[in-house]
C-alpha cells in the first residue's frame, strides 16, 4: 500500500524514487508496525489478536526485526541519494519521538491521537520522495488528504473493532473526498481521483460496518487505500 501511494506521488510529480527507496519504504513500514505491537505486548497494552500475536512471539520476531533494521541501514546509507537520506533522518527522528510518546508517556496522547500520528508519519513516508516538487498549496494539500485517509483507515480500524461510536467514519471520509474534488480537481486530477476512491470506499465500508466480521472489515479498510492500482497507468500522463 505505501509503495503504491509513493509511486502514484513520484509519477505525479514527477520524481524518481528508485527501487532502493521503495524497498526502504516497505522495511521501514514493516519495522514500526512490528516494533508498536512489541511494545504493545511488553507494556500489556491491546487485546486483540495482533497483539496476542507479538505478545506470544516476541523472541522469535525480535532477531529478525534486527537483521531487517541492520540491512535497512545499510542500504540507506549506500544507496539512497544525499537528499532523500537527510530525508530519512527527519523522519527517524520523528519515528523515535512518536514511541518515545506512545508508549514511554502514553497518557500524553489524547484519544485518537496514536492514530493521528501513525496517520501523519505514514503519509510522510510514503510522499517524502516527492518533496521537493511540492510547487503549491493543491500539492500540499494532496499530502495533506493522503494523511487524512491514513487517519481514516487507523480510525475506522479501531472503531470497527471496539463497537458502535458516536464518531462516524463515513462523514470524515465524505469530507476528505468532497476536499479532493473542490481543490484538487484541476492541478491534480489522478491524485483526486485516487484520494476521492478511497473516500467513497470508506463511506461504503462504514454504512455496512457492524453487518462484517471485524477481521474482514480489517482488511477491507487497507483495501480502501489501494486505489492507486487503478490510476498509476495515467499517473504519468496526467498528472
């Protein structure tokens, strides 16, 4: 999923994130998920079966967390272009400053706000390719949604599993779709169109929410985020 957004954001504005970056993108998403559901585990925090899941198997995945982070360094510091490296170091730090919040002093972090953070870093990560060829307040904004859905997708995640709420995903998600079109629409057709299929698909999702099994309604919500799929064969001809 982040690959898919990274390449849709490069082809968009034209950037050229190279095949070291994408892989990077996919350890590096790997290794934070991995690594918050580990501290989950040690600190007795979540139920669910994820984390039941690194609470059992934290040895086991602990080493191969290591020998992954040690071959993203390695190809970080080898292969990545100067730019996109100091890049990279921002967003480690942000990283660290985001479990060091988390879950050193999680009573910091108001309801919802573990999602917003996931939700910022991810679209970070996944557009910090294309930095340089922000030109405009439409390509900032286009960022901007993306986080927006990543939310989203955290959000709807966490509700759908924990029951009904007064907080309905599919009006934040008609809101980030209607943003797309508004503002969007002209300087960034494929990136709307991407951002506003997500958003439908969100509203879908959460009109039918509690008729799914959570584990399903799991995957559906990731399935959401796929749009890219279907525009990153126009992405480069129109942008």
């Amino acid at each position: 999923m982040a690959v898919l957004w990274q390449l849709l954001f490069a082809r968009c504005f034209r950037a050229s994130p190279g095949i070291a970056a994408a892989t990077l993108l996919v350890a590096a998403v790997w290794l934070i998920y991995s690594a918050d559901r580990m501290l989950d585990a040690w600190r007795g925090a979540g139920k669910r079966p994820r984390h039941q899941f690194y609470r059992r198997y934290w040895r086991a995945v602990l080493p191969v967390w290591g020998a992954v982070f040690a071959a993203a360094a390695f190809l970080s510091w080898f292969a990545l272009p100067p730019r996109l490296l100091d890049r990279g170091l921002w967003l480690l730090a942000a990283v660290a400053l985001y479990f060091a919040t988390v879950h050193v002093a999680p009573k910091w972090v108001c309801k919802g706000g573990k999602e917003a953070l996931v939700a910022i870093l991810f679209a970070l990560g996944a557009s910090a390719a294309a930095w340089s060829d922000i030109r405009n307040a439409p390509d900032l904004l286009a960022v901007i949604l993306f986080s927006c859905l990543c939310w989203i997708n955290c959000a709807a995640i966490e509700q759908w599993e924990g029951g009904p709420s007064r907080f309905r995903i599919g009006i934040a998600a008609a809101c980030v779709g209607l943003a797309a079109v508004l503002f969007l629409h002209q300087r960034r057709p494929v990136l709307c169109g991407a951002e506003l299929a997500s958003a439908l698909a969100f509203v879908l999702l959460d009109s039918r929410a509690f008729r799914m099994p959570p584990d399903l309604l799991r995957v559906l919500a990731d399935a959401a985020l796929l749009s890219p799929i279907f525009l990153l064969p126009v992405a480069g001809m129109r942008s």
